[in-house]
C-alpha cells in the first residue's frame, strides 16, 4: 500500500518518527497505481516499490492528465481525492510505502 502525506515542497524529506505526525491524505494499492500508470496518468518513472514526492507543479501535471481520462473509473477518483487534499493544502505530497 502507498500512504500519502501531504508536504511542503521545500521540506526536507521526513524521518520515519515525522511522517506520523504529518497529514494522511489516503492511500492507493499496488493494482490501482498500475492502472493508473497505464492509464498514462502516473509517470513510468514513479515506482511503486520505492517512496517518491510529487512537488506542486508534479500535481498540476497529474491534474492535467486526469482532465483528459475517464473520471468515473474508481482509481481515477481514489487519486484525484488525494491530489485535491495536497492543492487545497497548496502543499506536496510524499508516498510511502508499507
């Protein structure tokens, strides 16, 4: 499962101990980041199997591809809910997985 914390993008990457304390925004399985990879919405770059940060500008890119998908398909709106937490924050947001 990938958490996902919202973070500003200056910050420096959080301890372990930090990331308790920092805002969940949700979560997404390994089936739903695939299909979402192959959707063309996640980056090939981004590994599921590794912690990764989308920086602002990452999460209007995101935003941008989602506008031009199927926004009824559940993984779409189980991401866009996540991306929508870190805009409102105007923040980031770091994944990491368990």
């Amino acid at each position: 499962m990938l958490n996902f914390f919202v973070i500003a993008d200056e910050d420096a990457k959080p301890t372990p101990a930090q990331l308790h304390d920092m805002p969940h925004v949700g979560e997404i399985d390994d089936k739903t980041f695939f299909h979402l990879m192959q959707l063309g919405i996640i980056d090939s770059r981004f590994n599921y199997y590794s912690d990764f940060r989308w920086s602002t500008d990452t999460i209007a890119q995101v935003f941008r591809k989602i506008s031009g998908a199927d926004n009824d398909d559940p993984c779409v709106e189980k991401l866009l809910t996540i991306l929508i937490e870190a805009k409102s924050a105007k923040k980031g947001l770091i994944a990491v997985g368990d």
